[in-house]
C-alpha cells in the first residue's frame, strides 16, 4: 500500500528528529557532560562530604579554608585526586564553551 503524502512527511521528519537527538546527545559539550556527571559520582563515592563539611573552618576565615581545603587534598586517595584533577578541567573546558561562541558557517552565495 503506497504511503500518502501526509504519511511520507511524518515519516521522513520522524527521522529526520531522531537523528538530530542522537547528534545533540553525541555531540561534544554532552559528552564532556557526561564525563563530568561521571567523574563527580566518582568523588561522591569515594568521600564523605557529610563529614567535609562537618570539619571545615569557617567560611569568613579565608586562610583556614585554604589550609582545610590544601591538607584535605594532601591526605586524599590518588584516585580521588585525579577525578578531582579531571573533574575540574572539565568543568572549565564546559564554561569555556558557554562563553565563546562557535565559529560561524558562511555559504557561499549561489
């Protein structure tokens, strides 16, 4: 049975749909995304932010919070200093992307 008109264009859209979706969620501000979402599970994992910030100094004491803060990755796991390490490049690597634009396309004039 040959599709109508109607039907053809849904079904063409429909996968014309899909196949944006899967771009937007390869592309690769979703996948640095994922990483990070990945490396911060990771961190919760591994440390007790419960107890981080039952120990942690004062906020308005800036100079004991750095030293918290400089001791705490001192004493940590290498692993957790990594996904740390990891987890703040990319954090920057996403805010860099949010702020600087991507290069526009220009089409030649037909």
């Amino acid at each position: 049975m040959p599709l109508t008109n109607e039907q053809l264009k849904k079904k063409i859209m429909h996968r014309i749909y899909t196949v944006y979706v899967i771009r937007k969620l390869l592309s690769v501000k979703a996948l640095r995304l994922y990483g990070l979402i990945l490396l911060a599970g990771i961190g919760l994992a591994k440390v007790s932010v419960k107890n981080v910030l039952a120990n942690m100094p004062d906020m308005a004491d800036v100079s004991a919070l750095g030293t918290f803060y400089w001791t705490a990755i001192q004493n940590t796991e290498f692993a957790v200093k990594i996904a740390i390490l990891y987890a703040f490049g990319v954090l920057l690597w996403l805010i860099r992307d949010i702020f600087v634009r991507a290069p526009q396309t220009r089409y030649a004039a037909s």
